[in-house]
C-alpha cells in the first residue's frame, strides 16, 4: 500500500513483486492478529480507514500472494516484535458474497489437486503435491509442492494453464511448511503448533532438546514432518530461564557438613534431586537455594511451622 498524491492509501497488491507489501512507516496503533484461511498463514494486518473490527469477523487482506480470506483472531496487545513491513493492509470487510465464493473455491480446489496430481504422475516429476488454492480476486491457481532437489516442471505449466485458462503459480515449500499448510495432531494430542499457533516457524536445535532433558531419541523428539519438534523452540526460552534459578547436574552443594551431587533438576516441581555418601537423598525446593557471592549454591535451613 502506498500514499497518493491526494494523500490517500492505495493498495498495491495486484503487482507483481508488491504482493500485499503495505508501505506502512510506522506500526499502525490499531493492529489486528488474522488467519488466512486457505492457506493457514498468520498475519498482523491493518485498516487505514479506522474501520471496526471484531473478533472473530472475516475480511480479505493483501497477502504475500495476493487478496485472500482471513479470520480475525484478535487485537495485538504487545507490539514489541512486530516490524511495520510485515504489517497487512486489510483491504474490506468480507461480504456473503466473498464467504460464499470462498467456499465454492474448495470445492473447486479439490478437484484442482486431483487434476495437477495426475499430470505430476504422468510426466513422471520427483515431487508431492501439497495443496491447490484458488486466490478470491482474481483468476489465479496456487499449487502448493515439496521435493528434494530442484523441479523442473515448465511443462506441467503449460498442461496447467491449458487446463484451467487462467494463470498458473506453483510454489516449492518446504516439510515443515507442508505440515503448517496441512495441519494435523502432533504426539501431545494436540494441532500441530505450526498449524494452530503461528506460521513463524522458528530453527530448532537438538541444544533445545538437551536443556529440557528429553531423550535424544530422534523418533522422540521429531514430529510427522521429520524435522525436531516446533515446541522446543517454542519452551526453550522458559527452560533457559528457570534453569538460571537453579544448580546444574552434576553441581555439588554441601549440607550441614555433608556433601552432596545434584542428581536431577525437576524444572515443572521446581525441586531439585540429591544424592551423598552411604546412600543419603535429599530433595529440595527451589525456594531453599541461594547463590553465594563466589557463584556457589547453598541450601537454607528447612523454615520451622509457627
């Protein structure tokens, strides 16, 4: 979006290279939390014209790829992380209309996706066919697509649009996008985070995974898409946090003239496990550790009851 002569905003979001990149200087003071619904993507959108906007209310926004559906999940509280480029111009208030062409747009998708996947098997392409989208304004076909090595598919275009008569994108994602875009439930029981909490995908280390003593077994701590669970991201800083409060494993703290090794540090209990000679244990709470001006930890005496 960009400013006129007149001074007025101008949505700009059908050029090519300008795809729903609003020209924001600033974060505007009203900003907005929304779902795009077809393609799962989650965005912090704006309307310059003061409009009011509710929870829970669709609108259709400039994307990335171009005006698509979105849901409002709700206001942004807390602006800190959010840069005024990545901010969405809402561009209205979806109509019956809009809701109604969205739907018959899925229908449409399915057999969009049944089309282009026999054509990928026919010409014999190394790649997997995610997802078919139909953009709401104007005549357009996203296919969503993952494979290992780079794809030559200028042919399978050409089938595409002599199919459909209108134009033809397909986007190389990658597994993790493929999971976002799909959705499912994770080992917890719950939606995919990718999916059900944000399309940020953040890099996951398996330090992550150490810090929050998992098991190291890959099949443990990685989800259906392969790569390491988006949760360890998503906890780590919490762990690094609480781990700051208390000792290490291994660390040895001595108690009433005994000497005893952390053997394990319950972050979620917020107590610690103790182990000294002749087989003595201990468990601490956390509230008892203190730091000692040389960086030691010691243990204060358990308080008497009144």
């Amino acid at each position: 979006m960009s400013k006129d002569k007149n001074g007025q905003y101008r949505d700009l979001s059908h050029r090519d290279g300008n795809v729903g990149m609003p020209d924001f200087n600033d974060v505007p003071e009203q900003l907005w939390r929304a779902r795009i619904i077809p393609t799962n993507d989650f965005e912090y959108c704006a309307s310059v014209d003061g409009s009011e906007i509710e929870r829970g209310e669709f609108v259709v926004i400039s994307t990335r790829y171009g005006r698509d559906l979105a849901r409002i999940l709700g206001p942004v509280t807390d602006k800190a992380g959010v840069d005024a480029e990545n901010v969405r111009l809402i561009v209205r208030k979806a109509s019956d209309e809009d809701i109604v062409r969205r739907g018959n747009y899925e229908q449409k998708e399915e057999e969009a996706y049944s089309v282009c996947r026999g054509k990928i098997s026919r010409l014999k392409l190394a790649m997997k066919l995610v997802s078919a989208h139909y953009m709401l304004d104007e005549q357009k076909v996203m296919f969503f697509f993952t494979a290992e090595n780079r794809i030559d598919f200028r042919e399978l275009v050409k089938e595409l649009v002599a199919h459909f008569k209108m134009r033809i994108e397909l986007r190389q994602i990658g597994v993790r996008d493929e999971s976002r875009v799909v959705g499912g439930v994770a080992v917890c029981g719950r939606q995919f985070c990718c999916h059900s909490l944000t399309d940020r995908l953040k890099p996951v280390s398996i330090k992550m995974a150490k810090e929050q003593n998992l098991s190291l077994n890959s099949l443990k701590i990685s989800g259906p898409c392969g790569r390491l669970l988006c949760c360890l991201a998503f906890e780590h800083e919490h762990y690094s946090a609480e781990r700051k409060l208390m000792p290490h494993e291994g660390v040895r703290i001595s108690f009433e003239g005994v000497n005893y090794k952390v053997t394990e540090v319950n972050i979620f209990a917020r107590k610690i496990h103790l182990f000294g000679p002749e087989g003595r244990r201990m468990e601490v709470p956390v509230s008892r550790l203190s730091r000692k001006n040389g960086g030691g930890w010691v243990i204060q005496p358990e308080e008497e009851e009144a």
